[in-house]
C-alpha cells in the first residue's frame, strides 16, 4: 500500500468514528430534551405533596413521614434535569428580578458586597 492509500483509509476510518460520535452525541440530546419536558412537571407534584402534608398536619392532626424527605429527592432529580436541560441549550440560569433595574454603578457595587459578605460568612 502506497502513503495515500493509507492516509484515505485514516481519513475514513475518522468520518466513520465521528460519525458514530455525533450520532450518539444527538441522540443523548434528544433524550435530554424529552425527560426535561417531561421532568418539568415535577414541581407540580411537589405542590400536590406539600399541599397534602399541610392539610393532614394542620386540619386532620395527622402529619406524614414521607413527605419532606420525598420531596427533597424529586427536587433534587428536577435541579438535575434542570441543569442539564439549560447546558443542552446553551443558556444560563439567572434570577434577576431586581438586578436588571439598576445601574452598572449600582450592580458593581451591590456585587461587591454580595461577594464580601459571602467571604467573611465562608471563613467563618
């Protein structure tokens, strides 16, 4: 077999492997996007347990066991999806609910404090 040869059957053997790469990569997508849709209705449920849990605790005397600790796993499973959903995305999770209305000044002031703060709450 001649140089070229070679390199051709190199240069295809990686089409094939990225190939099979990409496939694989779309097709982990694809499940992301579906089990995050369905995922996000997670929170619903949450409500419903808790709603429960209030009702039984407060108004029939009668509190569950099950319920907060049932709730911090569907929690913690939803925070998964939720993560991987926005990376998948390529977006990025923010609660800006105030942040956006105030100035540059005021935000590179209030995020030195916040930061401040959370160093001397850490080294303690």
């Amino acid at each position: 077999m001649n140089r070229e040869s070679t390199r051709f059957k190199n240069q295809l053997g990686k089409e094939k492997r990225s190939n099979t790469v990409r496939k694989l990569f779309e097709g982990i997508h694809r499940f992301s996007q579906k089990a995050s849709k369905i995922v996000s209705f997670l929170p619903m449920i949450m409500m419903l347990i808790i709603s429960y849990e209030v009702l039984g605790r407060y108004l029939l005397g009668n509190p569950t066991k099950w319920a907060w600790l049932t709730n911090k796993q569907i929690f913690g499973f939803f925070i998964l999806f939720a993560g991987v959903y926005t990376m998948s995305e390529a977006a990025h999770i923010r609660i800006e609910i105030f942040y956006d209305r105030f100035s540059p000044r005021v935000k590179a002031e209030w995020v030195g404090r916040w930061r401040a703060g959370a160093t001397q709450f850490l080294d303690e």
